[in-house]
C-alpha cells in the first residue's frame, strides 16, 4: 500500500492520505463530527450551572448531558475504528468541552 502525505485541509498537519476523508485528517473529522453535540453539550451546562445557583432539581439536566457524551461517544467510535484512539479521541473532547464550561465559569 503506498502512503502518500497529504496536509490536512481544515489543520494543514500532514498525514497519510489513507488516514484522510474529504482531505480531512482524523482529528479534524472527529471535530466536525462532534461540532454540533459540543454545542448542544455547551448549552445543557450552562442551563444547568443556572438552574444550579437557584437551588433548582438538575437530575434531569444531569441525565441530557450524559446522553450527549454518549452520542459524542458513539460518533467517535463511527469514525475511530480503533478502540484505544477511540477513547483518546473521547477523552480529549470531553476534557475539552468540560474545560470550556470550566473557564467560562471561573470568569
Ligand atoms: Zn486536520
């Protein structure tokens, strides 16, 4: 098989040609993938952080936020087929989208 180097047309990182999809590296899929459940996962956070600071029930709250991360999860596994990327993949996003909350927060 020949590995042809290709630059990621979203990142520019240079990768094998094998690794990439509409000229996208992995990464890159995996992000615009996620795109839109990021942003949904966003919204459910802060709508919790303020339900939080008026003592209100976020059970419920609690349980759409895990049930983003769990369709996060399955995108990734759709494109990963590797189980440890997949994971990497997972862990990276989550920490970034929680990170983001967290920033916002400490502001
Ligand atoms: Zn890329």
């Amino acid at each position: 098989m020949s590995a042809l180097v290709v630059f990621c047309r979203d990142c520019g990182k240079q990768v094998t040609s094998s690794q990439t999809r509409d000229g996208r590296c992995l990464d890159c899929q995996v992000r615009r993938s996620v795109a839109a459940l990021r942003d949904e996962h966003a919204r459910l956070w802060r709508k919790r952080e303020r339900y939080r600071t008026r003592n209100a029930n976020v059970d419920q709250i609690g349980r759409q936020i895990a049930k983003i991360e769990d369709r996060i999860a399955q995108r990734i596994r759709e494109l990963v087929p590797n189980d440890r990327e997949a994971v990497d993949h997972l862990r990276r996003e989550l920490e970034a989208i929680r990170g983001q909350r967290y920033t916002i927060k400490g502001v």
